[in-house]
C-alpha cells in the first residue's frame, strides 16, 4: 500500500505543489505587508496636504479600493504565471528522470546500450547524465568481459575433460589398458584443469584488488636472482641460453614489491620466452635506470609475435597461435596474471615484436623508492 501511494504522487506533482505552496506564502505576505503599510503611508502623505477632513477621508477610499483591486489583480496574474513557468520547469525535470529511472530499468533488465542524453539544465543534471552512462559503459564493458570469459574458459576446459572421459570410457570398455602411460595421461590432464582453476582465481583476485600483496624494501637484483636461479635447470635442458645485463648500481636499485608475486611476473616471462625459443636460441635479461623507474626488459630471440596480435597479449585467455600454445600447454592467463600483479605495484608491462621470427621483449616498469 505504501509502495503505490509513493509511486502515485511522483517527483513532479510533489514538486509543483511545493513550489505553488511558496508562491502563496510569498503572496500572502505581500498582501499583508501592502494592506497595513499602505494605508498609513498614505494618510500621512494626505495630511501633510492640509486638505479638509472630508477630501482626506474619500481619498484613502479611493487609494485603499484600487490598490486592493490592482494589488489583487497583480497577485493573481503572477500566481498564475508563477505556475505556467513552474509546471514547465517541473514537467522538464520530471521527464529528465523518467529517462535516468527508463534507462536505469533497461540495465536492471540487461540491457546494458542504455544512454541517458544531456538535457541542458545545469552541471548537476549534465553530471548525473555523464556519470550514468559512464557506469553503464563498465557495466557493458564488465558483462562483456564476463561473457567472454565464461565462453573461453568452457573453450579451455573441453579438451582435458573430453581427453579424461574417452580415455575412462576406453579403460572402462577395455581398449585401452590403465598401464603407467594412460594414467600419466590422465593425470596431466587433471593437473591442467587444477592449474586453469588456480590462474582463472588468481587473475580475477588481481583485477578486483583482493590479491594478498606484502611489499617491502627490497633491491632489485633480489628478483632477478631468484627468478635466474630457477629458470638455469630448465634452459640448459632446452640447450636456450639465459644471461643478464646489468650494471651492478642498477641491481643495487630499491623498490617496493612483494617479492613472490613480482617474482611470479618474471618467472611467467622465462617460461613463455623458453616456450617459444628454439633450442640453440638465447634469452636476455636486461635491467636499466630511466627516470625514476626500474626497467626489466626480456628479450628472446625466439619465434616472435605479429603486430596485430601485440595490442592483445595480456588479455585473458588470449593466444597469438592457439594451436602452438595449447600444445605447449599455455592456459592463456599467464600474461593477464603478470600485468594485474604488475600494476597492483604501481608499475606497466608492455609487449614489443619487430614480427614472426625476430624474437620478442617484454618489458616491465616499475617506480624505484629512493
């Protein structure tokens, strides 16, 4: 019951009828103040004339009968005036939130192309206009990104879990025996899907601020160490070639990071650029001072990137050849994990390729703390 009678007497009449309200205060006091001071005025200016009581007397008659009648005439005339320009002023205002209220039903009902117009009524008006539509804009932006991904990931996820079931069926039915191989077969596939699982919910905790980060003081060359002294075993193995160029004050450069997670980054560019380095290749590790900053740069002289692929890099799921990177067992998330933990320290990473077969560097910024 309540609902209805608030949706009944909407902004617009509640808006006139204030507005009328003050209109006929503001009347009434005029007519007040004009009836007792008039008079007065009046009959003191008459008797300063020195005319006889009876001229006197039928004067202030005559002044009090028209300035009744014109002070009434010239009430009503602005009272009706007073209204025409409010009821236009409150239809127009009324109708503008009818498009915010439309427009803002349309995203509650998903559908996220509603825009609500400027309606010129001053800054308070334009910004809610502006700030409505950049919020259905992300809102847009943010179902599309959900979809996709959605889309993408049910993509990622067929290929282990049809891979799992035809070999279950085919133990099951007896073609295929559960020796060592069938089971190391299945167990890679359960291990990418473990893996997807834990890359999809650390880049989503990354991208809405919830990725635990402890910074601290620490030198550069730290990161580059560790992330050195764990990549050594498996470059050798590839015969890929792994060196670091740096003078020693440049690895001496301070930052704040958390060094598991900025280490994550680094390690996630090792083991792209030795996914793509053939063997006899070489991958590069400078570390150089720029205004402020620190910069990594990983260079590798493996497979390169196409230019229309470089703008797309660090998105989610995103692969310049799917084939080839579903066969060397990129989830497609490595790159968008690095760039959220990359930006969460106040830093830019960026992608750079002259084109297929020149190699490749990746680039990460960050700012120094001293």
């Amino acid at each position: 019951m309540r609902r209805h009678r608030a949706r009944s007497l909407g902004l617009g009449p509640r808006l006139l009828t204030a507005i009328i309200a003050v209109i006929l205060v503001a009347a009434t006091t005029a007519g007040v103040v004009a009836s007792l001071l008039g008079p007065m005025i009046f009959h003191h200016h008459m008797l300063q004339t020195n005319g006889s009581p009876e001229v006197i007397l039928h004067a202030e008659r005559a002044f009090s009968a028209s300035s009744t009648i014109s002070l009434g005439l010239a009430l009503l005339a602005a009272l009706v005036t007073s209204i025409l320009v409010s009821a236009f002023l409150t239809r127009r205002i009324s109708s503008s939130l009818h498009r915010v209220q439309t427009a803002a039903g349309q995203i509650a009902a998903g559908s996220y192309t509603a825009r609500v117009p400027a309606v010129g009524m001053g800054t308070e008006f334009d910004e809610l206009a502006q700030d409505f539509n950049t919020m259905a804009e992300d809102l847009a932006r943010i179902e599309t990104t959900r979809t996709q991904m959605l889309s993408d990931l049910a993509h990622e996820m067929r290929t282990p879990v049809a891979t799992l079931h035809g070999y279950l069926d085919a133990i099951a039915e007896g073609v295929k025996p559960a020796d060592e191989t069938t089971v190391q077969i299945l167990k890679d596939q359960a291990h990418r899907l473990g893996r997807l699982a834990a890359d999809i919910s650390l880049v989503t905790a990354a991208e809405e601020g919830r990725l635990s980060i402890h910074l601290r003081r620490l030198e550069i060359g730290e990161i580059v160490a560790t992330a050195v002294s764990q990549a050594e075993d498996r470059y050798r193995s590839k015969d890929v070639t792994l060196t670091v160029e740096a003078p020693a004050p440049t690895l001496g450069a301070r930052i704040r990071a958390d060094p598991d997670r900025l280490g994550q980054v680094l390690t996630n560019l090792l083991d792209n650029a030795l996914r793509h380095t053939p063997a006899g290749g070489s991958v590069r590790i400078s570390v150089t001072l720029r205004a402020g900053a620190v910069r990594l740069e990983v260079t590798d002289t493996g497979e390169g990137i196409a230019t229309e692929h470089l703008p797309h890099l660090f998105e989610r799921f995103y692969r310049s050849d799917t084939a080839r990177d579903r066969a060397h067992g990129g989830s497609g998330i490595g790159l968008a994990i690095a760039r959220s933990i990359t930006q969460s320290h106040g830093g830019t990473i960026q992608a750079w390729s002259a084109g297929p077969g020149i190699g490749s560097t990746f680039t990460i910024t960050l700012p120094i703390t001293d």
